[in-house]
C-alpha cells in the first residue's frame, strides 16, 4: 500500500530511506571518525608525544585521513540524507499541486 495520490505514478516519487536507515549511516559514519581519532591518539601516545599535543595531531591527522579512508560511509550517509531530502520535496510539491487545483483531483472520503 502506498500513500501516493490517485493517478500518480509510483516512479514519480523518489525512494525514501527509512529514518532508522539514515540514522544508521550517520552514527556509523560517526563512530568510524571518533574510532579513527582514538587509534591516531593511542599511537601518538605510545610513541610518547605528550597527551594534549597527541590529541591535537591525532584531531588534525583525523580530518584528512577520514576523507579518504570513510568515503564509501560518507557517500553512504549523504545518499541517504540526498534521499530522504527529494522525496521530502517531491511529495511537498504534489501536495502544493493538489492545493492550487492543478493536480488529480481528490478521492472523496471512504472511497
């Protein structure tokens, strides 16, 4: 069952990822990066570089290296909030259609 309206095809309307599927990517996305961080910060710390100035590398190693090494999370992430955006616009735009008289007209109740 869909809620699209009457005579609109279900092509028209972009797929939307499911919150928890958004959701998901981004605290993976999240993880990885504070993971990331903390193992740059652990070795910076064996390697004896004081705790304040191996964080601050490990933070400015992080940015860069996260780049490149979570691209395929990060596309992962931006696809799914890309998404959930066009569908978000899509559907506002039929109803905007619908409510200047433009569009299908509407079912009437129970029908």
């Amino acid at each position: 069952m869909t809620d699209l309206p009457p005579g609109e095809p279900a092509e028209s309307v972009p797929r939307k990822p499911t919150p928890v599927q958004t959701l998901g990517a981004m605290w993976l996305y999240t993880l990885l990066r504070f993971g990331l961080f903390l193992v740059l910060w652990a070795l910076l710390w064996l390697a004896r570089v004081p705790g304040l100035l191996a964080a601050l590398i490990a933070l400015v190693l992080s940015v860069p290296l996260s780049f490149v090494l979570l691209r395929r999370q990060r596309e992962r992430m931006a696809e799914n909030l890309e998404q959930r955006i066009a569908a978000r616009q899509a559907k506002q735009h039929q109803l905007d259609t619908r409510l200047s008289g433009e569009g299908p007209p509407d079912e009437p109740p129970g029908h």
